[in-house]
C-alpha cells in the first residue's frame, strides 16, 4: 500500500547537508563584497547590518538542511510535513529577527533587508552550477581528480578476457571467407 511506503524511515546519505555546508562556504567570499556595499552607503552600522544579514542566511540554509536529514530518517510522511512547517516556522523566525533587530537604533534596514535577500538568491542561483542533478551522485557534483593524481596511461597489453576471447578477429573472418 502506498501510505504504508511513506511511513518508513528512508536510509541513505544526506546530500542536504553537503548542499547546505557548501552554501555557507560559498557566503564567504560574497560576504566582504556585501561588506564593502554596506561601509560605502552606510558605514559601521551597514557593516554590521549586513553581517547580521549573511548570518540569517547561512543559519536559514543550515536550519532547512537540518529539518530536512532529521526528518527523513522518521518517514516520508515527516519529511513532507517538515519540509512545509519548516519552511513557515524558519519565515516566521527570519521576519521576527528582522522585526526585533529593527528596534535597535544601529541597525540599518536597507543594508540587513537586501543582505539577506541578495545573499539567498544569489547563494542558490551560485550553488546549481554544483549542485549533482544525478541519482548516482545526490549532492555536490564529484570533483575532478588532479592530473598529478590519475595515473598514466598503460602501454602493456590486456590480457584477453573470455568475451574478448568469444569475438572474431578480422583475420579469423578473412581466413574463413578465403
């Protein structure tokens, strides 16, 4: 029965996770570009506007990854309902953060708010160029192995397997047709 096949906990790796860390690591050459922005129009308080920003973000990103390994090791059924309350539950933490930080006089809105929107959009649109749309690969995409690592190309000759063995050479058809 198909409700029964959503009920079990799915085993497998957590490529979310991987995605997420990746997503974060990626922030960090974003970050002093947003920085710099933020300093330029609106000095220290930009500049910690916008920290807090890509902090939201990266803790944004982490948090989906983690409801979503978490819940699917219960069952499908969890996953779904995780993947959707989640998602309204870390809206609800981010617009609260923004609302309360808003409060104190330091922060600067324009910086925090297009902080935290430039960094999700462009951290997802920066993220599918690695991102493995392969079942063999969920995840990150492998990355090549260095050129000093593969090793060179054999010279010597492969010793012929039995289905090599099976297949006729053009000489064996030559003879057979002379």
């Amino acid at each position: 029965m198909l409700n029964d096949a959503r009920s079990h906990p799915v085993a497998g790796p957590a490529p979310e996770l991987q995605v997420a860390r990746d997503l974060a690591r990626r922030a960090i050459p974003i970050a002093p570009v947003l920085l710099i922005a933020a300093a330029i129009g609106w000095g220290w308080n930009g500049v910690a506007s916008s920290a807090i920003g890509i902090g939201l973000v990266i803790i944004n990103f982490l948090a989906a990854a983690l409801i979503i390994t978490y819940t699917i090791r219960v069952s499908l059924n969890a996953l779904m309902a995780g993947v959707m309350f989640g998602f309204m539950l870390r809206l609800g933490l981010l617009t609260a953060a923004v609302v309360l930080l808003r409060r104190f006089n330091w922060i600067e809105d324009i910086p925090l708010l297009f902080t935290v929107l430039i960094t999700h959009i462009g951290l997802l649109i920066w993220e599918t160029r690695y991102v493995s749309m392969s079942l063999a690969y969920p995840g990150l995409k492998p990355r090549p192995v260095a050129r000093d690592a593969q090793a060179a190309p054999s010279t010597a000759p492969v010793a012929p397997t039995p289905s090599m063995q099976s297949i006729p050479s053009m000489k064996t058809k030559e003879a057979g047709a002379a």
